[in-house]
C-alpha cells in the first residue's frame, strides 16, 4: 500500500463503527467514527482538549521511497481510490507512474507489464484529494501523522489574506488564484471553511463570501479550476507499440504488424496499383493514415514501406488496412491469452493457536470449518455474529495521543494518568466513549 487514506487502527482489528451503528469496516461498510471530533478529557473531567479530530490521520505518501520500495523486492503497489473522483485517480495514477518509470530507468530495470503511459499533462500530488501527508514510520523514524484539525481536503497554500473588505481581499505577494477556483481557510473558531472565487481582478479576490476570513487569514486553494480543466481535456492512457510495414504483392498491397509482445498480423488488399502522378503528396498520405492509432490501445514506434513506386492509394482504403490490421492483432492477443487458476488442495496443518477469540474476525461456517480442520477447538465468532465485545479493546492504534500531546507517564509524575475520550458528535445517532487505560 503505496498511497491514500489511513485507518487510525490496524486492518481488522477495528470494531468501534460496528459496535456503535453496526456498520462494520471489516466488513466494508464502515461508518468513519475516526473522522469524527472528540474532546480529551483528564480523569478530574477537566477538558485538555476540545473538539479535534483526535482520531484522524494523514493520508499515506511514499512517492519519495519508490527507490526503496523498488530495492526490498516490491513488484506491485497499491493507490487507494475508493469513492474518489476521475480528477484524483488520474492525476494520482500518473504521478506514480512517472516517479516509478524514473526509478525503473535509473536501475535499469524494465516493466513487469507492457506498454508505455501516455499522460498529457504535469501531474501533482497537491493539487487533488489528500488531508496531509505522511511516511507512517516507513523506517522506524518518528514525524507527525495525525490530521487532527480537520479530515477534509484543506488544499495548497496560496498566502494570507489582507485588506480584507466586504466583497474582497488581497493576497500578501503574487496573487496564484484565478477565477473559478476553490479555496478554503479556517475561521475564526477554528473550523475548515470554503467558498469559489468569482472573479480575481488586479490582484483583487471576489469570493462568492468574504464571511469568516480576516486580516492575515491563510488561504489555501483546495480547486485549481485551471488544473481540473487540464485533466477534463486529457486522457491518461497505457498503449502497446506497434510496427507496421506497408508493401505490394502482385495485385495489390499489405499490411504487416507486430506489437511490442510479438503478436503479430497481416492484411492484404486489391484496389488496383495506379503510379501516383504525385509521389510525395502520395507517399505523405500513406505515412500519415496508417499512423492514426486513435484509441485502439496502439502507438506507432515504426512504419516501414516498401513499395517498388509511390502509388495513389484511396484513403479509405488505407483506412480500412490499418482498421482490420489491428483488430486482428487485438483478435491474436485476446485468442493467445489463457487465465491461469491455482488449484489449491485442503490441508490440516496445524494452526498455531488452539483458541480464537473475536479478533479472529470468523463468521461464516466455512471459516469455521477451516480453523476447526487446523486444530482450532474454541472458537468465538466475529463481532458481526452478534458476540458481545464488552470492555475489551476495540481499536488497536499505532497513534498515541498521550505521546503527540506530551501527556506520557514521564511527563505526568511517571504516572499513567486516566483519560477519556468522547465524541464531541454522534456516530449513526450514537454517543461514543473510549477509555484510556
């Protein structure tokens, strides 16, 4: 997992969105308890900090580690894109497609897939979806991971705002806004705000509302409408290279083609061999029909021809050369491709644990079955099966609050000191507590 949003708890050992809607993220319907704000409270019920997202983490970033992802033996990365939109899957997509083509060129390496990206344009991390970055102790090291002010997009820093009027205000140095854009701040309790710029005229900015910005307000834009329409025009695409090679037979000409994989085809055609009375115009038009891949998943990396005089050949019928050429090619790869399926037997190892609580995440009779024929004698069922989590854990969390709020035994006496953490909103209808221990 290369990028895109954090679980505040490990993969499967989460149950608080279960236990409190019955919306399980083991399940896939998780209900997002940890986006919510919450107000730490001390064991006096003294409030030592109210209403942040205490839970929320930055999103996942290690474009900067490719190289080391690379050399630990790493073949396949995963970006993590659900429920995100087309302008953050391909400006994402791209951005690692780049980077990783980079490190793979500076190895020497070559592709575990074929074909070549074709992206159109220059793509930035900053510029779509993301609530911060962070490296998520890769290498042991520390750094910030939590975003607890919000868990929504605050976007780039454009400056702060001045001479802040009724319906505008400045930006300190080079305005970087344009009309269209969106941008977001903070107000004055401290809540992510937003609104459009409409027009941005001699510096001056024209939101749709000045409402909640003021003298020295930072200003982040969290749409660049310029950006959006760039991406609205391109389209990101992986191509296979493609060599054809244009020739005659006795009573006509062919059409000759190889992919970068080696599959090839052939097409023959008979319209008759007329001598052009304009050999280069003639010999322009064959080079540049037959090199109109369009969006047939092709790009051309050579084009041969080898005829013994330029001929007039009807465009139509170049067309139609090239047409049939390639989908036989794609016909010959679809044919020659054979889905391999591992047929696995069942075994009864032994499993290393004789009893499995919760945790284990068994619902269905299968997994049942399947622990119970590896030696699993007491089994208790997930907690979607209705099974009683009690007091015990729900959450197991690499963020510490009491270390990112300097509130560690050492700095409290040596004293593990009790805290309490509430919802400061309601989950599916739900008040939430979790005690520290």
């Amino acid at each position: 997992f290369a990028h895109g949003s954090l679980c505040v708890s490990y993969s499967g050992r989460c149950y608080l969105s279960h236990t409190l809607g019955g919306r399980s993220g083991n399940r896939g319907v998780c209900a997002q308890p940890c986006r919510k704000l919450y107000t730490l409270k001390d064991g006096a019920d003294n409030v030592l900090v109210k209403n942040k997202h205490l839970l929320s983490l930055k999103d996942l970033n290690l474009s900067k580690r490719l190289g080391d992802l690379v050399d630990a033996g790493i073949t396949s990365l995963k970006i993590e894109g659900r429920l995100k939109e087309t302008d953050y899957v391909r400006n994402v997509v791209s951005f690692y497609r780049r980077e990783l083509d980079k490190v793979l060129a500076a190895r020497k390496l070559g592709k575990s897939s074929g074909g070549r990206s074709f992206i159109g344009f220059t793509p930035d991390l900053n510029k779509t979806f993301n609530r911060g970055y962070t490296e998520y102790f890769l290498d042991g090291k520390g750094g910030e991971i939590a975003s607890p002010d919000t868990p929504k997009f605050i976007g780039e820093p454009v400056g702060r705002a001045v001479k802040v009027e009724v319906k505008s205000f400045r930006l300190e140095g080079r305005c970087l806004l344009h009309n269209g854009d969106g941008i977001a701040f903070f107000d004055p309790r401290g809540v992510l705000s937003g609104t459009h710029v409409n027009i941005v005229r001699n510096g001056n900015v024209m939101p749709v509302s000045t409402r909640g910005i003021s003298e020295g307000t930072p200003i982040y834009r969290n749409l660049d409408r310029e950006f959006s329409r760039e991406l609205e025009r391109v389209k990101p695409a992986r191509k296979l290279g493609l060599k054809l090679k244009f020739g005659e037979t006795a009573e006509g000409f062919s059409l000759d083609a190889e992919d970068e994989e080696g599959f090839r085809a052939a097409i023959e055609c008979r319209p008759g061999k007329t001598k052009a009375e304009k050999p280069e115009a003639a010999l322009e038009t064959i080079k540049r029909q037959l090199s109109k891949t369009g969006e047939s998943g092709f790009y051309l990396e050579d084009l041969k021809l080898e005829l013994s005089a330029p001929y007039f050949i009807p465009v139509s019928v170049l067309n139609d050369l090239r047409r049939r050429v390639v989908e036989q090619l794609q016909g010959a790869r679809v044919s020659a491709y054979k889905r391999v399926e591992a047929k696995l037997k069942k075994t009864s190892h032994k499993y290393p644990e004789k009893k499995l609580d919760f945790t284990a995440n068994i619902l269905s009779l299968k997994a049942v079955e399947f622990y119970r024929r590896h030696g699993v004698t007491e089994i208790e069922r997930a907690a979607e099966f209705g099974t009683e989590t009690g007091d015990r854990p729900l959450m197991t969390m690499k963020l510490c609050l009491r270390r990112r709020l300097n509130l560690c035994p050492e700095a409290s006496g040596g004293k593990a000191l009790p805290r309490t953490l509430a919802a400061s909103e309601k989950v599916r209808g739900e008040p939430l507590y979790l005690e520290d221990e």
